[in-house]
C-alpha cells in the first residue's frame, strides 16, 4: 500500500473557509484512500468538514497532506488541482 505526500500553500485570499472546506472534502471522498492533513502539529481527516475549517488555515498556511491506499495518487492529484486553481476563487 503507498503512503504519498504533498505540501501545498493555501493559495486564495480567506483560507480554508467552508467553500474551499466543502470542495476538498468532496474530492477526498471521491477516493478510497484514507488522506490526512497536517498544520503544525496534529493530523485531521480530509474527508470530515469540520476537520478542514478546524484546521484555521489562513492564506499562506504551509499544509502537507498525506494519502495511503490504492488510489492515493489520484487523490493527492485532486487534491493539489483544487490548491492550484485557488478553489475558483478570485
């Protein structure tokens, strides 16, 4: 089983707040890996809403994410388009 990482920066100008929220726990569900995402210290669920707010990731939060399974790939690929594109927001 691959256990893989990525370290994205919150790119969009007010942080992880509920749309971007909503969106990356859309993507990790799509996915049987399990993901985890780590800020400073602990790690949370990828795919629980309120892990992500809980999170308080302001722009520019260094965040690295973790997924282990099969499709983990993919997953972290889902992952790093949503933080590429700034979650659509301007």
């Amino acid at each position: 089983m691959a256990e893989l990482q990525l370290s994205v920066v919150v790119p969009n100008r007010f942080g992880i707040h509920a749309r971007p929220a909503v969106l990356l726990v859309k993507a990790a569900s799509g996915f049987q890996a399990d993901i985890q995402v780590r800020n400073g210290g602990g790690y949370v669920n990828a795919k629980s809403l309120m892990s992500w707010l809980s999170l308080g990731a302001a722009k520019g939060t260094p965040l690295t994410i973790w997924a282990s399974g099969h499709d983990a790939d993919r997953a972290l690929e889902a992952m790093a388009a949503l933080f590429e594109t700034a979650f659509d927001e301007s």
